[in-house]
C-alpha cells in the first residue's frame, strides 16, 4: 500500500509563471524523493515601477512516502 504527503511551497522567478512553476519542483526534488504531482495554487506577481520584476507561485509537492 503507497501513502502519500503534501507538502507546500512557494517559488519565484523573473521569468514567468511556468520557470517559477518549474524552479519550485526542480528544488523540491532535491529533498523530496518520490514526487508524484503538483497542485498550482496561487499565482502573484511583483511590480515594481509599473514593470513586473518577479513571478510568484504557491504549490502542492505530492510525494509517496518510503516503505
């Protein structure tokens, strides 16, 4: 029998959405073995100067837990 955990993050890039996306699993993967899915909560964007300088995103890591 597989069991899982959630754990949630939040990841930045200046890039977009999608690299914060990607940076954010890329670095849980690091710690987390086992990752199954993700879960895009949120999205937020900061702006500086009428100008955005760095995209936000809030995520659910799903992991299988070791035997």
């Amino acid at each position: 029998m597989a069991v899982a955990s959630v754990s949630k993050i939040t990841a930045a890039s200046p890039k977009g959405f999608e690299d914060a996306v990607r940076d954010g699993v890329a670095r849980a993967g690091k710690t987390l073995r086992g990752i199954t899915g993700v879960h895009l909560l949120d999205q937020k964007a900061h702006v500086e100067n009428g100008t955005i300088t760095e995209y936000r995103v809030t995520l659910e890591v799903t992991f299988l837990l070791d035997s």
